[in-house]
C-alpha cells in the first residue's frame, strides 16, 4: 500500500512495525491481502462473538439496509429499534425496563453515569461522586476516563471530571477489605453511584473476582441508596458462561451498559438499560428534567437489525452448549500451565482466560507486550497481551485444536520470554 494518513487507536507509530491489511474476515479468521490468515483469539477488541460475518448478521444488514439508514431518533422510531428494545428487556436482569442507545461502549458508559447524576438532580437530592474499583476501564472519553483507573492510559487528559472514591480491587482473600471500604465510602450518602465491570476487569489485566463479592457490593448499594452501575461492554453476551455476569451474583443493577457483543461484533452500537424509577425521575412536565444526551446515529436502523440478528442467533443456536464447551477447554486448558515455571498464575472465568508471565509487569508501558505480540503474530495468531498478562478471548465458533494451538503458542512463549 501507499503512504498511510490513518492514524491509529492506542498506536505508538514510531515504533510499530508494518500492519498487515486484512481483506477478508470469516469466522475465527482474519484474511490477510498475501493470502495467510490470522487466527483472531481475542475476537478483535472482544467483540466478535459467533466469529466473523455470521450469515444471519450479514443478511439481516443487507436486508435493512435495502429500505432503512439512519433515522433522526428524536421524535422519530423504527421497528429494529422497537423490537430489539423488547429483546434487550427480556434477556437482561429483571428490573431494566427502560433502553437507551448510543453507539460505543465508551458512550454507553457515559450514559449511564448521566443517567445517574440527573436521577439524584431530578429528584432533588443532588449526589456527585462516583465510586469506582482500582483497576478498572470503562472507555476512553473523558467522562468514562474519569471513572478508570488513573495510569499512562489518561496521565496526559488530567485534570478528569468526576470525584471518585477508589474501592481495592476484591482479590482473593482481601474480599472484605472492598466491602469495608465501599460500607465506609457511601455513609455520607453523596455516592450517585458504584461503577463496576461484573466479574472480570478487562483492559486493567484481565483480573477475576467472585460473584459473591457482586451480590455483597450490590446489597450495601442498596442499603446506602447508592445506584449500581455493571459495565458489561466486555463480559456481557456469554462472555464470562451466562448471558450477563450479573446473573452469576443473583443481581439487577439499576443501569446497565452493553456493546461490544450486542451485534455479534459485525457493527457498532451500544445500549444503556435502566430501570424504571430512573426513567420516571426524567419523566415530567418540566423540559429541565429532559435526559440530555444524544449522538447523531444514536439507534441506527441497520445496526439495531444486526443485533435483533445476533439475539435470533441466541434463540436458534445451541449458544449455552457452545460456552460451556468452550468455557470447559479453557479451564482444562490452564490446568497445563498449573506448575509451568515461567507463568505466575492462570485463571478463568467463562470463555476467558488470562495468565501472567513471570516476567514484565502488567500494562501498555511495559516492552514485552509488544514482543508477545509480535511473537504470536508470527505464528499467524492475534493475541495482544497487557504488558505480561497473556489473555486468549475468542469468539465462540473457535475449534478445540484451534485452542490446543493457543496453548502450545502460549506455552513457548513462556520458554521464550518468561
Ligand atoms: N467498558 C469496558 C468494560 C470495556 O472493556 C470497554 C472497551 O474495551 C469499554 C467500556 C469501552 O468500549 P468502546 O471501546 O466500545 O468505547
């Protein structure tokens, strides 16, 4: 190709080597323009559930596209909208009746917390912080930055919007200390809302909490009157072995922000669920109470059809079976790295796996990032590991050789680098 113009998401130029162009994606596939293909073990940026181009996806993007693009959605609606509306409430936890959309999951995110600072304006009893998790990543807007753990992602964006209170990430053995802190944290009642990815931080290294902590966080929310917010851009759509996470914890958030799998990964859009006293506290004669926030392809006809395609695809397939199967290879297939020297620890929460190499540190500064990343590249596989933490996240239609290959890779890389 010629000189490029395109600038890149979180690409240092300078020291990126040449980007091979993809010219074909199918199903765990990514085709490149010599003729190799790229195995997609992270299901580029977790978003690609069923693997590339689903037929059912496609046709129903070609069928929409032939009578509907984007529709004003003030004052305007569209069937895709309304129906996937219907599905979204179905299958989320009891409770959300109301769905917004947006179009990322940053903005899905930034959403919800508006939705939480108007409900407390509009009810009269104004709060403002915003508890948070250590570790944590919800996008990468400034509002979303805000509410993320603070490092070299957003050292360069400072000063961030909102007052947080940071509660210690529950790991294992130090659950209480997290419930400790966030009991200690809403006392003053000025808590608007707890922010939390359910059940497996992603882009903070792919760290594993049990559900009970999330049954626990949920409870003293409720208690303190403090609103939960689950970002399930990255865990929801089966990631973690049920369709939502919050399901393992027995629990309804009151906002819940959803993307990255919600059209199988083929297009963008996001969804932001409530419930309905969050929606009544906007509901009134006074335009003041208006919930301020739109963006201009907000409910975009084609991408609603795309997901109201990926939710069939939920209905018609044998999609529980899939996860278990592969949520079941994935733990056995950690149990071989259980006294490998060069890995710290493995762990696995659904269709995710994650381990940490002895050597590096965690993060996007840390240099053996890139090095494993060329390395697995080198073996026609896509795995992008956070600094040391090696993680495999692939969509559902991954073969089990498929993954007997990861691990092989995974486990020389450890011979390699660790
Ligand atoms: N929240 C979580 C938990 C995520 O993992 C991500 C992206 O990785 C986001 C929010 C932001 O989503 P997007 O990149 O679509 O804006």
């Amino acid at each position: 190709m010629s000189q490029s113009q395109v600038w890149h998401p979180f690409t240092q130029h300078a020291l990126e080597p040449a980007m091979p162009e993809i010219v074909l994606t199918e199903g765990a596939y990514l085709h490149k323009a010599d003729g190799t293909r790229i195995l997609d073990a992270i299901s580029s940026w977790w978003v690609v559930t069923h693997g590339h181009r689903h037929p059912r996806i496609m046709k129903a993007i070609e069928t929409t596209a032939s009578t509907l693009d984007q529709i004003i959605f003030a004052g305007f609606t569209h069937e895709p909208a309304e129906r996937l509306a219907e599905a979204l409430v179905s299958l989320a936890p009891s409770g959300l009746d109301w769905v917004f959309y947006s179009d990322s999951g940053s903005t899905s995110v930034e959403v919800a917390l508006k939705m939480a600072l108007g409900y407390f304006r509009n009810i009269g009893a104004p709060r403002s912080r915003i508890v948070v998790m250590e570790h944590s990543y919800h996008g990468d807007t400034i509002g979303t930055m805000s509410v993320g753990a603070r490092g070299v992602f957003n050292a360069a964006y400072e000063p961030l919007l909102f007052e947080v209170d940071t509660l210690p990430f529950p790991a294992a053995g130090r659950e209480q200390e997290t419930l400790d802190r966030f009991e200690a944290v809403v006392g003053d009642r000025r808590a608007a809302a707890l922010i939390v990815e359910p059940l497996v931080l992603g882009a903070g290294g792919m760290l594993m909490y049990p559900a009970w902590v999330l049954t626990e966080l949920r409870k003293i929310a409720e208690a303190s009157g403090t609103l939960l917010i689950a970002d399930e851009v990255m865990t929801g759509w089966g990631r973690t072995g049920t369709m939502f996470a919050c399901e393992q914890a027995s629990i309804s958030p009151d906002i819940l922000c959803t993307s990255k799998g919600l059209t199988g990964g083929a297009i963008p859009l996001a969804a932001t669920l409530a419930t309905d006293a969050i929606f009544q506290a906007h509901y009134s004669e006074d335009r003041k109470k208006t919930f301020f926030h739109s963006s201009s392809y907000t409910a975009n006809p084609i991408a609603c059809a795309a997901a109201l395609a990926n939710v069939e695809i939920w209905q018609n397939e044998p999609l529980a079976e899939r996860i278990t199967a592969l949520s079941a290879k994935q733990a056995a297939g950690l149990r071989r790295f259980g006294n490998n020297p060069f890995f710290t620890d493995s762990r696995a929460t659904g269709t995710i796996a994650a381990l940490d190499l002895r050597t590096g540190s965690a993060g996007y500064l840390a240099e053996i990032g890139p090095k494993l990343r060329a390395f697995f590249l080198d073996k026609g596989l896509l795995v992008r590991p956070l600094g040391n933490v090696v993680y495999l996240l692939p969509p559902y239609c991954v073969t089990g050789d498929e993954l007997d290959g990861l691990y092989d890779a995974v486990e020389e890389a450890g011979e390699r680098f660790g």
